[in-house]
C-alpha cells in the first residue's frame, strides 16, 4: 500500500501559491503576502507534505543559522488532512536534520498545540523573564512597497 503522505526538504517541491493559502487560514500568518511566503520560504530551511497525487498538503520551516539556534515556525496542514500525524512528520524531519543536533536552543511558539511537541522534548520556557519579544501581530495588514523593508540588510553603525 502507497504513504498517503510524503515529506520531503526538497525546496524545489515546494509550492509557495499554497502554502500562502494554508498560512492564510491560521491564526499567526492571517493576511501574509504571498511576497513574504517566497521570501520566508527563501530564508530557511523548509519541508513539504504532499499528497499522492503531488498536492501541497502541509509545510514547516526553521529559521535558523545552523550553529547554535533555531526557531520552528510555521507548522501546517490542510484542515482536511490533519490528524493523520503530518505536522508531527514535518516536525520530525526538520529536527532530524544533522545540524540541528548542535543547536543550543531550539524555540517554537503555539497557542494550542504543546502537546503535539512535548514528545519532540520542547517544554514551557524554564526562565520566562529572561526572553523579551518585540510582537507585531498586525504587521501582515499593514502594506509595505515591495522590498522596501526586506529581503536586504543595510550596513548600519551605532555610537562610539
């Protein structure tokens, strides 16, 4: 019997028309461009679920820079494929890759799903005053020309 499911790192699979519009049914990405999906995809390591027939069906990416931390971010399956243990087999696969081993610090952040990560041995943070956040949970409805405020680092200096 064929996997009803297939994972793979291979960004060349990836369909960033979909998984716009899977991130565009979620709670954290509602309103994303499609511009941010390609450039977010670009910049980290990604997998893909699909469907036998090649669908686009689930996507998870890590932003990380494959020394010392990552963040795992963007974990989703189409709604009529979940409970089928795909988000868990995205998880899996980024956090196999060789060099996450060596990372010191591994970050997620979920509204409702800690259990499906426990078993990953991600937990609630240990020291929670410790970590600061800047969070713009507006920012995908405010409308930036394109590459005005990304995709290019500026050489800035500060003070002394």
């Amino acid at each position: 019997m064929q996997p009803m499911f297939v994972i793979s790192t291979e960004k060349t699979k990836l369909d960033a028309k979909a998984i716009h519009t899977l991130l565009n049914q979620t709670y954290w990405a509602k309103g994303i461009s499609e511009e941010l999906v390609g450039l977010a995809i670009a910049n980290s390591i990604c997998c893909g679920a699909y469907s036998s027939n090649g669908e686009q069906i689930g996507f998870a990416r890590l932003v990380t820079d494959l020394a010392t931390f990552g963040y795992l971010c963007d974990v989703v399956v189409a709604e009529q494929w979940r409970g089928m243990g795909i988000g868990k087999s995205l998880t899996a696969t980024l956090l196999e890759q060789p060099f996450t081993a060596q990372l010191r610090r591994i970050f997620l952040a979920t509204k409702d799903a800690h259990t499906i990560y426990a078993p990953f041995g991600f937990q609630s943070l240990g020291s929670p005053k410790s970590f600061m956040e800047i969070y713009r949970p507006e920012i995908y409805s405010q409308r930036y020309p394109p590459n005005s405020c990304h995709g290019s680092i500026q050489n800035v200096h500060h003070g002394g």
